[in-house]
C-alpha cells in the first residue's frame, strides 16, 4: 500500500509539472503572437517612427515577417523601403521567392530597394534568379537581369546573353547594362549583334557595355566594320572611337586587311580619335588600290590636322601620281594652315611640284599667297606662268564675292 501511495503520488507530481510546461509554453505562444501582431501592426499601420522601429527589430523573428517587409519595400518613405531591404537580406533564403515576385513593380524606387536584398542575400538568390530570366512576367525576367549583373554572378552570362533577344525592349536594355557590369568577354559578339536593336535606349547601352569591355572589344568590332547591316557598323565605328587610344594600334594593323571594307572603316576611326601615330600609316593609305579607301585617306588625314601637313607635303612633292593627288586633295581640305608650306615650294626645282603648287594656293585662297602668286608669273615655265595668272583670278573673284 506504501508503494502504491508513493507511486500515486509521484505520477500525480509528473502531472503537474506536465501542466506547467504546456502552460508556460501556450503562455510563451500567446507573447510571441503579441509581440508578431504588435510589430505586424506597427509595420503595416504605425507612423514613420514605429514603422521604422519594427523594421530595425524584426529580422531576427524571420519567416512570419516577410510579408509586411515585402510591403515596406513599397513605402512612401525611403527610409522604411531601405530598412525593409536589409531586414529582408538578413533572413535570407526564406524571403528570395517573395521578392522575385516583387521586381514586378513598376516603380524604380521599389525595384531598386528589392534588388538590394536580393544581393544581400547573395549566393542562395542566384539560382532562382536565372530561372526568373525566362519568367513570363516581364517586368521579373528585366529585375532578374539587372539583379544578377548588379551581383556580378559570371555563371549567369549565357542566361543574360539569351535575354539580349527578349521580346521585351526593357529586359533587352537592363541586359546590355548587366553585361557591362559584370565584364566577361564572352559577351562581346552577341552585343556586336545587338547594335542593330530597334530601340535606341538598347543599342545605346550595348554600345556602352562594348566600350566599358575596352580591349576585349576592340577586334570583333574591327571587323564589324564590314558587318552586312550598315546600323551595325555606324555603331561599331562609334564604339571604337569611344574606346579611343587604346583601339589605334589595332586600328592601325588592321590597315594592312584584305577587306578594303575595314581598311577604310579602320582609317576613318583613325581620323576621328586623331592620334598623330595614325598619321604615317593612313599616308601609305593614299596609294591603296581601292579608290574609297583613298578617299576615306584623304578625309582623315584633313581630320588629323596641322600635324600631317609636313608628312603631307613631303608626299606632294615626292609621292607617285596616285598618293601625291591623295596629298594634294588632303592639303586643299586643311586651307589656310598648308598655306605656308606651300608657298615654300613655289622654288621648288621640278616644274611641276612648282605647277601643283600654285594651282592649289589658288584654290584654298588665302589672300597672304598673293604676293608670292604674282612673282610666279615670270616663271621660266609657261604653264607655271599660267597656272599662276588663274590662280590669282580665282582668288580675287572669290574675294569679290565676299
């Protein structure tokens, strides 16, 4: 009966403190829940401070939060869409699907502050946001995108590469920027392909990705300077003008190709970034056997400016027959700075630099080679004689008619 009693009672004492803990732990529920409905209310109904508190203070409460943070990301107030960001990439994992769902704002306020705790969280968002760059939503396949190039993710290159040919112009645009921020190579040739995008804002910043890849860049588009689609190659041009000093080595090699095509686009770069170590090379140029590539010499060497008269001047008086009209054209193009040099040959030797000479004073028409003009008019030679007295009418008739 002892034991009995005994037993009774010990069995009675585990009932009991059975009891308590079922008790303290509904009772430790019930102030959880109080405390989640309190900061669930401050977050969704409280003014700017309390809204402010309950973001700073809920991170470590986790999954139940998520929801409300979600909606402080859309906050009037900058500061709770912040706060709501970081709280959200302190939890993490739990909250990447919820904000995946959220790049379907519109709003660059919001989109910004929801790409932010998405690289926050890192690592665990990457997967799931390449999976969102095939979306059907478009606003989540462009947030996905910007995302990812804004984490810097490399294994999403291919993914972001595909979404250069997205229906959606502003998952296009948002790619081009992604690739430009996250700088692998292998990005150049799709990009090339999409200069000829039919929004401005898309081959803008490809253009911009092309140039910020610099010389990873520079060969492809060398030779999309031939490309079949004339867009392309306007803009492949620009681009290499953009990236400037560092293209004009290639660009200069690129001068001895067997396609006339780039031989004449890689001279007008030249001309336009206006480098004087171009100037040499592009005056071999004005032999080429290509007739728009002698051209395309002549234009850029005027480009090139005062420093190419002397090399200019020395193939006036010295170059073949091809080259040496290259120079003169080049000259006339100058004007009045290639007047000088060019009255400092008029007692050339040879008759006909003396000829060519004065022919082309005449025709730039600075008033200073009038006096020099005139004394070549008792020139031994008649035809120098000749071309003087015309030069010097073509002068005085364009100076009339000023």
């Amino acid at each position: 009966m002892g034991i009995i009693k005994k037993l009774g009672n010990v069995l009675g004492s585990g009932k009991v403190e059975q009891e308590k803990s079922r008790e303290r732990e509904e009772a430790r529920v019930r102030a959880q829940k109080e405390r989640t409905d309190n900061f669930l209310r401050a977050l969704t109904e409280g003014d700017l401070d309390a809204r402010w508190a309950a973001v700073r203070s809920v991170g470590d409460l986790g999954e139940p939060f998520i929801d409300p943070l979600i909606h402080g990301l859309r906050d009037e107030n900058w500061i709770i869409r912040r706060g709501s960001a970081d709280t959200l990439g302190k939890i993490g994992a739990p909250a990447i699907g919820p904000l995946i769902a959220a790049l379907d704002q519109p709003g660059d306020d919001v989109r910004q502050e929801t790409i932010r705790a998405l690289q926050l969280i890192g690592e665990p968002a990457v997967g799931p946001l390449i999976q969102s760059t095939r979306h059907s939503h478009p606003l989540i396949r462009r947030g996905a995108v910007q995302a990812l190039g804004i984490i810097g993710e490399i294994r999403a290159v291919p993914h972001i590469v595909e979404s250069l040919k997205d229906p959606d112009p502003g998952v296009r645009h948002e790619s081009a920027v992604a690739l430009g921020h996250i700088g692998d190579p292998r990005a150049v040739s799709p990009l090339i392909e999409s200069l000829n995008d039919v929004k401005e804002n898309v081959r803008m910043a490809v253009m911009a990705t092309l140039c910020s890849l610099g010389e990873h860049a520079i060969g492809p588009l060398i030779r999309a300077l031939v490309d079949p689609n004339e867009e392309v190659c306007r803009r492949a041009s620009l681009a290499l003008v953009t990236i400037g000093e560092p293209a004009v080595d290639a660009l200069i090699y690129a001068l001895n190709d067997q396609s006339p095509g780039i031989r004449r686009g890689a001279i007008e770069v030249l001309g336009q970034i206006g480098n004087t170590k171009a100037i040499a090379p592009i005056i071999a140029e004005l032999s080429d056997p290509e007739r728009l590539v002698r051209i395309e010499a002549v234009r850029s060497l005027a480009a090139l400016g005062v420093p190419a008269i002397a090399p200019l001047m020395q193939i006036f008086r010295e170059g073949d027959i091809r080259s040496r009209n290259g120079a003169m054209e080049a000259l006339w193009m100058l004007g009045s700075p290639a007047t000088t040099p060019l009255i400092m040959v008029l007692k050339d030797e040879q008759v006909d630099v003396r000829k060519r000479a004065v022919m082309l004073l005449g025709e730039i028409g600075d008033q200073k080679a009038v006096d020099h003009i005139t004394h070549m008019l008792s020139d031994d030679n008649p035809s120098v004689r000749k071309e003087a007295f015309e030069a010097l009418e073509m002068i005085k008739k364009r100076n009339a008619a000023q």
